[in-house]
C-alpha cells in the first residue's frame, strides 16, 4: 500500500506542476489576444483546470480513503483519472482551436506537432496507468486483504462483476482452528 501512497502523492505534484503550465498559458493566450487582436476564448481551458483540480482534489480523497480502507477508495481512484482524461482531452482540442487561430505563420508545423503529441502521449499514458492500477486491485490478494473484504471491487463500475481475489492456500475466509 506504501507504494500506492507513494506514486499518487508523486503523480498529484507533477499534475499539479502541468496546472501550473496551463495557468501560465491562459496569460499568454490574453497577451496574444491583446497584441494580435484574434479573440481566442480562453474559457476551454479554464475549465480544463478546473476539471483537473478536481481530479487533484479526488486523487487526495483517495490516498485518504485507502489509508482508512474506506471501500469507495477504488471508485474514487476512477473518477480522478476518468477527470483528469477529460480535462486533457479539452487542453488537446483548445491547443487545435489555437493553432487554428494563430494560423502557419505564427505556429510551425513541428511546435504544433509537439503540442499535439505531448498531450495525446499524456493520455495515452493515464488510460495505461488506469488499466493496470485496476488490474492490480482485482487481481491483488494483499489489497484485499488490507481492505478487509471485496466491497472495493463491487462500489466501482470498472471493476464491479470481479470475481474476489483469495489466496493461494485458501486461508483467508477459514475460520481458525479450535
């Protein structure tokens, strides 16, 4: 679980430094505007950082509800990556509707293609990063075992017609012996 604990808090720092970068693009999407005269909305992309500080806040939700072994905690782990997807899909379609904007003379096609493929490798890699974090908490005996029983599994949708882990041996719903 140490891990788990660990590689969310290292993934709520860098989500939180990419926020920084977007923040940080709003003002320069203003500046373009005051200079150019393009009328770029910048509304897209503020409520894609709203939609990832939501995923901010549902990430440290989660690191909470697994230390206290809340059974939502695998619900909530799916809708903070399901959110922040979605608010990385919104950044991928302001990037378009700015390049499209700007047009090739202001934007090249390499610097167009690095937006375009840092933000579809960024989801790429969060749909990977789902995939096996949901494999590990159906198939991962000691998850079940921290949290007590499977109702982890049956609270998210992802993962509600699992069938529980048990262990190798059989011993984890044997009652002791007399």
């Amino acid at each position: 679980m140490l891990f788990i604990l660990i590689v969310t808090i290292i993934g709520v720092i860098f989500t939180a430094i990419t926020l920084m970068g977007y923040v940080e693009e709003i003002d320069a999407v203003n500046s373009l505007n005051q200079i150019l005269g393009l009328g770029i909305s910048t509304g897209t992309l503020i409520f894609a950082i709203i939609l990832i500080v939501l995923s901010l806040v549902a990430n440290v939700i989660f690191v909470v509800f697994l230390v206290k072994r809340n059974p939502n905690c695998v619900l909530i782990f799916h809708i903070s990556i399901i959110t922040y997807i979605i608010g990385l899909a919104i950044v991928l379609g302001f990037y378009g509707s700015l390049i499209e904007s700007l047009g090739s003379t202001l934007v090249s096609a390499s610097e167009s293609a690095e937006l375009y493929s840092t933000q579809i490798i960024e989801i790429v890699r969060m749909i990977g990063f789902m995939i096996l974090w949901t494999i590990y908490f159906r198939k991962s005996v000691r998850m079940r075992t921290y949290m007590g029983s499977d109702e982890y599994l049956r609270k998210s949708p992802l993962t509600k017609g699992t069938v529980s882990p048990i262990p190798a041996d059989g011993s984890f719903n044997t009652p002791p012996p007399m």
